[in-house]
C-alpha cells in the first residue's frame, strides 16, 4: 500500500513514518533536517516510488511528538546514529538507501561511516561531511559567517522566544520563497507544539567537534546547491576528501538551501541515479 502513516516503537519512543512505493520494493530511508519534517520529502518521494522503491521517510528524534526526549545529550550525533539503526531495525529495514538532508545528512553520513552494513548507499543533501563542516569553519571566514545563526540556537530560551515571536515571523523567514506556504504553515504548527522547538534546537545544543565521524566508504553522492546560505564551496567541495567509496558532487545552479522542495526532480534524479549504480 503506498501513502501509509506508520508509527513505529524505539524502546519507549514512538516515531511517525511516512512510507511510500510498493512494500516489497528496496527500502530508502530519508531524514529531513532543520526546521522541517518528513513532509519535506512530499515532492521527492512519488518520484522514487514510481521507480519501484519502498521509501520511510521518518519524522526524526524531537519532531515525533512521540519520541520527544527533554535532556540535551539524547539529540548528540551518536544516539541519533544510533536510533536511527534501531529504527530501521524496528521496521525491518536492515540495510537501506539512505538520504538526509541537512541535520538528517549529519546522521546519514554518521551512519555509513559509523554502521557501513546498515546503508547500501548514501545520498547527502545540503549539508557535506561533518568533518569537512568542521575543517571550513575553522580555516574558512565566509563558512564562520555563514555559520553565525548558530550561536543563536544555542541560547536556551532565548532561540525559541525569538524564533516564535510575531507569529514566528523569524522562522517562517528562514524557509524564503523556496517553501510553499502551506508547507511552512505546516513546519510552524510542528514546531509550535510545547517543547518541540526546543527538542529541534537541542539538536545544535548537543553537536560537538570532538564526535570524529568516520570516512565513509559507501557509494556516495553529494548534492549541494550555490545558492545555499548556509554551506559555502569550500566546505562544499571538501566533502569529497572524506569519501572512501565510489563518490559524485551534483551541483544544483540557482538553487537555494531547501533542494527537497525547490529542486524535487533534479534531487530525485540523483538518489535515482547513485541507486542505480550501487
């Protein structure tokens, strides 16, 4: 059955999944990032099933009303590796596809480098390897620059006010053009929620350089755009560096930082085309 909303149990967390394509089809994992939901993969997903996959894209740690912890150290990039494979297991998808876009490309690439076993492929989004991140923001200003909202993130209480504030007028200003309203009116609802802003941002709160991720040696591809505000080129095309495996850099022209929902043909294209190749 295609279009189903699943809810699947981690121990005493209960995630939503949107699953999709035919169910014997091979399976594809897609994590979305920050600030949205798996309802970011709407536009990508009947593309890969009408290719025959079985695609979960999965409403990750702290958007799931049901697997909401409140400590900041369940959202460090271990435990989201690790609840990701646990959660893949629950759902009977031992190895999978995987895609992830920005912090879901955190724990996607954390995943193949840490568990190579559970991902037949790796398609990241937006966001390059993590240790490629780290290296550009340190030696690279623009990166830092880009980079500053962040110290804003980590402001406990104070994020959250500003974010929310005005009808969350700063949130809703992150998505651009390049989100349909709805879609954004969406995310604003999910977000709203009480304590679901701060589960999202507790993502940031917990990220730490001193975690060093693996190489990864799946088959990968990298997608990035340069219009992205968030990513820069050199961290961009650091990422390759990090890559063992087999390794491809699609770049998308024009294309802002939210590629699921401004560039859903390009991007399904190249998850297409890294599956069809692994």
């Amino acid at each position: 059955m295609a279009g189903e909303l699943l809810r699947v149990d981690v121990g005493d967390l209960t995630f939503d999944v949107r699953a999709d394509g035919p169910g014997d089809g091979r399976p594809v994992v897609l994590l979305h990032g920050f600030p949205e939901t798996s309802a970011s993969w709407a536009a990508v997903t009947p593309r890969l099933a009408e290719a025959g996959l079985r695609t979960y894209a999965v409403d990750q740690l702290g958007y799931s009303p049901g697997a909401r912890p409140l400590d900041v150290d369940s959202y460090a990039l271990p435990n989201l590796v690790q609840v990701t494979a646990d959660l893949m297991t629950a759902m009977d998808v031992p190895v999978a596809d995987v895609v992830g876009h920005d912090w879901g490309a955190n724990v996607a690439w954390a995943l193949a480098g840490w568990h190579p076993d559970r991902v037949r492929s790796l398609t990241a989004v937006s966001v390059p390897h993590p240790t490629a991140f780290t290296a550009a923001y340190r030696s690279d200003p623009e990166q830092k620059e880009r980079s500053s909202y962040i110290r804003l993130f980590w402001q406990e209480g104070k994020a959250e006010e500003v974010l929310l504030a005005d009808g969350a007028r700063r949130l809703r200003r992150m998505y651009g053009d390049a989100v349909a309203p709805e879609a954004v009116d969406e995310y604003v609802a999910v977000l709203s929620a009480p304590g679901a802003l701060t589960a999202a941002l507790n993502w940031y709160r917990a990220m730490s350089s001193s975690t060093p991720v693996d190489d990864v040696t799946v088959p990968t591809t990298f997608v990035w755009s340069d219009a992205d505000i968030a990513i820069g080129r050199i961290a961009a095309e650091g990422c390759g560096s990090f890559v063992a495996g087999d390794y491809r850099f699609v770049e998308l022209p024009g294309v802002s930082h939210w590629i699921p929902e401004q560039a859903p043909d390009q991007l399904a294209a190249a998850i297409l085309d890294r599956i069809a190749s692994s």
